[in-house]
C-alpha cells in the first residue's frame, strides 16, 4: 500500500500523462484518466472495430490505460473539465514562484490571502477593505503560503452566458450546472435544486459505492499479492530447478569425461597390446627367417660339394630341419587381428558414476582361457536354473561389452539328452545363461567362447528331483497317534519294551521331541528323504489313527 502523499500525488497530478507538461484544460475522460484539451484533439477516433470514423459515436483509446473509451456527440469540448487537476497547475505554479495571482477583487494587486467564505483570492489592500466591512468583518482569511491541503485557489465557477452569476443550481433533466438566471429562462419548468443539496445526495451515494468498492479493491490487492507470491515461489523453484540441472549436468560431465578417459585408455591399452604381439610376431619371423636361410644354406653347400659318404648321413638331418621349418605357426594368425579395432557409439558401456553410458572400444579380444563362470548351484527338476558367464581380456580384466556371444552346451550324462538353454547379453561384457532341468543325475556344461573352452569348462551340475512331500504325519509318538497300537511302526525307527514296535516317549529311539512318522525328519517343513535304513523291513509310512 502507498502512503497518502503518493496516492495524492497519484490520483491528483498536476502533469498531464500524455505530454508531460502542466495540465492546460484538463478534460476527464470515462476511464477517470485526465488529459489536455490540446492531447485529446491530436488523437485518432476509433469505432469499435479499430477503423477511423467521422462524425457521430466516435472512441478513442486512451493512451494511459489503453481503453477504448467513447466521446460525446459533441467530441472531446464536452468532457467534463477536471477542476482538482486545474487546482494541482495552480497550486504548482504559485508554489514554484513562477506565477502570481491576481487579486480577485481589484485584479491589480498580487494575491496574498483567500477569503474562505467568499472563496476569493485578494491581495493585501482588499484584505483590509473586508475586514473593515460590516458585512465581510468575520470571514475566515488564509495565507496563501499556509494554505492547508484541500483548499482551492480557483475563484468560484460562473456562468459563460452571465458572467456575474455563480453556478449554484443544478439542473437534474439535463445534469448540467446553471446560475439563477439560466434556471429562469433557459431550464424553466425543469427540476432545479441548490449544488450543495444535489452534491450532498450524490456524496452520499459516490460514499456507499466507495464502501461496496473497498472489499473487492482489497480482494484485488490480495490477489495481486498472490501473484507476485506465487511469481515468487516460481522464482525461487526455478532457482532450485537450475541448480539441480546445474549439479545433474556436472556429474554427467564428469561421468563421460570419465568414460572418455576409458575409452581412450582401452583404445591405447588395445594397441599396446597389439604392438606388443606384433614385436614378438615381428621377432619371431625373423628368428625362422634366420633359421631357414641358415637351413637353405647348408643344404645347398651339402647339395653342391658334399660327398656322398657325408651327404648320406646328414640327408636324413637336413630334411628333418627342413620340415620343422616349412610348418606355419599358428600364431601366425594374430597378424590379422592386429588392427581389427572398432568403436562402437551405440553399445552399451555399463555405468559410470550412476550413470549408463554408451560406447565401446571393441579392440580387445577374449581370452577363453581367462574368462570364467561364476554362480553355479545344484539345480532342481523343473525349476530355473542359471549361471553367469564373464569374458576377460589376455590381462584377466573384463572386456565391459558385449558381442562376444559364447556357446553353451548342456547334456545328461548318461543319455546325452540336451537341454537349450537361454542367453541374455548384458552388454558388460557378462552372460546370463538359464536353464530348466527336466530330470535328476548330473548335467555336463560346456562354456565355449571362440570355439575355446572357458575356465573350468567343461563342469557338471547335479540336479535334484523334484520335491517330495511327506506322506505320514508330524506326531509325538506312534503310541500316541495309534491310540496305543502295537503294530504301529514310525519311521524314526524307535521301539519300546512291551512288545510294542513304534516309538514311545523317551523310549529307545526316539528323536526327542516331535518327528514325521513316515521318515523319522524333525523338521516340519522340510522333504521327504524317505524311510531310514535303520528302520524294520516292514516299516508302516503312515500310522492310520
């Protein structure tokens, strides 16, 4: 909320909005925004549909508010003038020293003070003419340099037909202003009430619509301030949102300057190694290279001026060392790997700082005998089973991408019945290989990367059958779930004197506390392994109650 001053200044300027200047007949227009007369004429009339019309029903838009508002028949000379805007350009130009007011009464004199009773301003030599009159003896005189707020400089309106008549009548038919003599001639037979009177009873009711205005003034208020709570909050929220943006891109910066750093790292890694592989091949030609020349040199010296006697006995040497040497070595085949590297951008590289990330150096190869399975179990019948496949580099270290996809074999021993099984690729550089047994005994896998076993491949796995359930009864005892029947065996094995042949409590036997009869197992839920071996030939499973 502004302070009174301002909203004074505000709602009573001296300026005119438009040109800037002190107001010079200040006409209201009906969005209550004040203009000159002079700023009214420059602007354009409108209609309704924003064309340039002439004559009648025009509008304008007001330049402050930017309204379409209408004008008079008569145009822009029948708004109403703003008198509290002509009383702000006086006030301001007497204050500022740049104008002086004449005296009301003589017109000679500079005015000094105004008469509130007779609303005049006069000057010094008037002043002691009214306090010496009868009449005026009373009447409250002013300064006009202490003149409190709300009070008018101007001199009382008068009528323009006669100009000594003051406009104290209103004339209701035609809502205008008129002296005593207009209201004789010109509003004859019209109602026609004193200003103050008709001025009252509006006052009254500008006041009720002033209250009623109040509650949805400060309606608007609240909302405004809501808004700019709420523009606020978005602020504020859209401050906290950078941040967070800021912090996420960071980290994923960082994260793929990182994986970056990887891939570069393998890419040198994989060419390190291939240099390497590449001396060794390059050393070891020249090694056969030297050895074979070293060959074809003997024999032909032995071809050419050998004897007999010494070619016979070294024939059998020579091509010996020949024939070694004509057999290609199969390392020889790691010549065309050498610059089989590619980066792959749309492979999946795993995570980096919590972050998945795309793009693989595939330039190291899979070493079969370096990579190995991990979590292998005894599998059951009928239920999945699986296991994990890692393929590592010649260093032990995994390749962290997929492509390497290995093939997996899985038989029965004994039938060489085969199970297929299902791989997942990880893109890791691991393999999630499953399967679903489908009978007990023992399974042989084989793990095969490169047509090469893997680390441990082949291995067995023992499957289990499915499970049994118990066919006898979790009980105490067979004498108390028989009801005391002698024949009533339990599969714990137990006997009690008496010729009894079940268990009994504390009886030779017994497991010491509650077991099933049908194999002697003092877990509830557990399988069945079946009858101990310990127990009688004619053993009942079940104690029939």
């Amino acid at each position: 909320m502004s302070d009174p001053e301002t909203k004074s200044a505000t709602v009573y300027p001296a300026q005119c909005p438009q040109c800037q200047e002190l107001f010079s007949d200040p006409r209201i227009l009906p969005c209550l925004h004040t203009l000159c007369m002079s700023c009214l004429n420059r602007l354009e009339p409108f209609n309704t549909n924003g064309k340039l019309t002439q004559g009648v029903n025009q509008s304008i838009l007001c330049p402050v508010c930017d309204s379409e508002v209408a004008l008079p028949p008569g145009g822009v000379t029948e708004l109403v003038p703003d008198m509290l805007a002509q009383e702000e350009v006086l006030l301001a130009l007497y204050r500022s020293g740049d104008h002086e007011l004449a005296c009301d009464l003589c017109g000679e004199g500079r005015a000094e003070k105004r008469c509130q009773d007779c609303k005049v301003n006069i000057c010094e030599f008037c002043c002691q003419a009214h306090r010496r009159q009868t009449r005026t003896t009373r009447h409250l005189l002013l300064s006009l340099q202490n003149l409190p707020p709300g009070l008018s400089l101007s001199p009382v309106p008068c009528c323009n037909l006669h100009p000594l008549e003051e406009l104290c009548l209103f004339c209701e038919p035609c809502s205008l202003p008129c002296c005593r003599d207009c209201a004789l001639i010109k509003h004859r037979g019209h109602v026609v009430r004193p200003v103050s009177e008709v001025a009252g009873k509006h006052r009254e009711q500008l006041h009720m619509a002033l209250k009623e205005a109040e509650p949805q003034l400060r309606e608007l208020e609240a909302a405004m301030q809501g808004v700019h709570s709420v523009k606020e909050a978005m602020h504020r929220r859209a401050e906290v949102l950078q941040g967070e943006v800021e912090a996420f891109t960071e980290k994923y910066i960082r994260a793929v300057r990182e994986h970056r750093s990887r891939l570069l790292r393998d890419i040198d890694e994989a060419i390190r190694r291939r240099q390497q592989t590449l001396s060794l091949q390059e050393a070891r030609i020249q090694q056969q290279i030297s050895d074979l020349r070293t060959a074809t040199g003997f024999t032909k010296g032995l071809l050419d001026r050998g004897p007999d006697l010494h070619f016979i006995r070294t024939r059998s040497l020579v091509s010996s060392r020949i024939t070694e040497l004509g057999v290609r070595d199969q390392r020889m085949v790691e010549m065309e790997e050498a610059t089989n590297i590619q980066f792959s951008p749309q492979e999946e590289a795993g995570q980096c700082q919590g972050y998945l990330m795309y793009g693989a150096v595939k330039g190291r190869e899979v070493d079969p005998e370096k990579s190995e399975v991990r979590g292998v179990q005894i599998a059951k019948v009928g239920k999945v089973s699986n296991f994990k496949l890692i393929c590592n580099d010649t260093s032990g270290n995994s390749l962290r991408y997929g492509g390497q996809c290995p093939r997996v074999s899985i038989l029965h021993q004994g039938t060489e019945r085969s199970l297929q099984p299902s791989i997942w690729d990880k893109h890791d550089g691991s393999y999630h290989i499953s399967y679903t047994p489908t009978a007990p005994g023992e399974l042989l896998v084989s793990a095969l990367v490169k047509d090469r076993h893997v680390q441990g491949s082949p291995f067995t796995v023992t499957v289990k059958g499915k499970s049994q359930q118990h066919p006898g009864i979790y009980h105490c005892c067979s004498f108390c779930s028989s009801g005391g029947q002698k024949d009533a065996r339990c599969g714990c094995g137990g006997s009690m004197p008496g010729g009894y042949k079940g268990c009994g409590h504390g009886h030779k036997g017994h497991p010491g506390h509650q077991h099933w009869s049908c194999c002697g197992s003092t877990v509830e839920k557990s399988e069945c392994p079946g009858a101990k071996d310990t127990a009688p030939h004619n053993l009942l499973r079940t104690v029939a109650l």
